[in-house]
C-alpha cells in the first residue's frame, strides 16, 4: 500500500527539526562557557606538569663550570707472565 504525506505531517516534521535546531543552539550557548573553561583548566595543568617536569631535568644538570664525572677511572689490568715467546728480530736493509 501506498501512503501519501499528509501537509500536517510535513509541518510537524519542520515544526521538530527546527525545535531541535534552535534548542541544541540555545543549549551550546549556556553549555559552552563552561566547557570552554573546563578545556582551558585542563589544558593549564598539563603545561604546568610539563613546565614541573622540565625544571626536574633542568635540576640534575651540572651548572657551568661544574666538574662531573660519571664512570669509574680505567684501571689497568695486571699482565699475565705467561703471554707467550719474545722473538728478537733485526731490521733487514
């Protein structure tokens, strides 16, 4: 079967798309100072986490002029006696 639209139908359908429309804008207009806000208080406490974060790293640098030293000084191995046969040799001209 068929069906054909009815004119009041049609309106009403208008009518609610609109209601929609306009509510949704009127809404976002009460809701968005608010979420604005609650973006740009977010968005502080992760700069500052990274500004806290970066001042650490900035504490264990050396200041200029420092003198650091990171590893253990090269310590000499004591030669084993038995490395082997010394051979003599002469230069040939």
């Amino acid at each position: 079967m068929l069906q054909m639209a009815s004119f009041t139908g049609f309106l009403r359908t208008i009518l609610i798309i609109l209601l929609v429309y306009y509510g949704v804008k009127i809404l976002a207009r009460i809701f968005a100072p608010y979420l604005v806000q609650y973006m740009s208080k977010k968005m502080q406490d992760r700069f500052g986490q990274q500004f806290q974060q970066q001042q650490n790293t900035d504490r264990n640098r050396p200041r200029e002029g420092e003198t650091v030293i990171d590893k253990m000084p090269y310590q000499q191995k004591t030669s084993d006696k038995k490395v082997g046969e010394y051979i003599d040799y002469e230069e040939i001209d």
